[in-house]
C-alpha cells in the first residue's frame, strides 16, 4: 500500500477532474474532424501540492494562472490521454466520489485513437466518442445533484 497514491486519490477524488475534450473541425484548424480527448486535472493554490502530485507520478505538466495577486494565483497539474488512465489506474481503488467517471474514462480509452483530426474518421469512431463524452458530462451533473 503506497500512501503516496492514497493521499493523491483522495486529492484527487474531492479537487479533480475527469474530462472529455471536445475540439470541434473547422476550416481554420484544418480539421477533417471532431477530436475528442481524455484529460485529468487538480487546481489549487498550493503550488507545493500541485508538484508533489506530478512528482508522485512522474507524468503530466503544470501549468500557473496568475492573477492580479499573487496569492490568487493557481496551478493547473494536468494529464492527456495514456498519462490519465495510467494515473487513474492507479488510484481507481481509492475513488468514491469519481468511481463512475472512472469507468467511463476507462472505456473511453478503450477506443482505437482515431486519425487526431487531420484525417477523416471512421463516422461510427466518432459516434462511440461523442456517446461518451455525453455520459461523463451527464455523469458530471448526476454527481453534482446527489
């Protein structure tokens, strides 16, 4: 049992967030088609947790949001794709409050990775993609009103 991957599922689980991304084609990007991607995210404002989560798991980037003080700047530890199932892999054991969206992030990976948008997709791809990225929202909001 690491108490390291303990302390950052329940972080984790009360300050993260599991998402689909949605980049929609359009004729300035380039883009063939809808491109839908899985990412994980904590902000805070305690610069040191945010690091001590990608020191824990060696993957992901930080980012900083600064603000007009600075003690209402914060910092954005964000994972894509692979990196997000390897980390929620990892603490899927200790999830309560996201155990659900875990699963559905699961199955989202699950999926061949397309053709990145600059290439036309299978239709029936996109299709299972956006169906997911539907239920997580869904899943999202049932969260939110439980």
């Amino acid at each position: 049992m690491d108490e390291n991957i303990i302390w950052a599922a329940g972080l984790f689980d009360g300050e993260g967030c599991i998402t689909v991304r949605l980049n929609r084609a359009t004729s300035r990007t380039k883009g063939k088609t809808d491109v839908y991607s899985l990412s994980i995210k904590v902000t805070m404002c305690d610069k040191k947790t945010i690091f001590r989560l990608k020191d824990i798991f060696k993957v992901g980037h930080i980012t900083l949001q600064k603000r007009n003080l600075p003690w209402h700047n914060t910092y954005s530890w964000t994972c894509m794709t692979r990196d997000a199932i390897t980390v929620l892999d990892l603490i899927s054991d200790y999830l309560f409050t996201k155990q659900k969206e875990y699963f559905i992030a699961k199955e989202f990976a699950a999926l061949p990775s397309g053709r990145q948008g600059r290439c036309k997709t299978d239709p029936a791809l996109v299709e299972k993609r956006k169906s997911i990225y539907l239920r997580l929202r869904k899943q999202k909001e049932d969260n939110f009103y439980d």
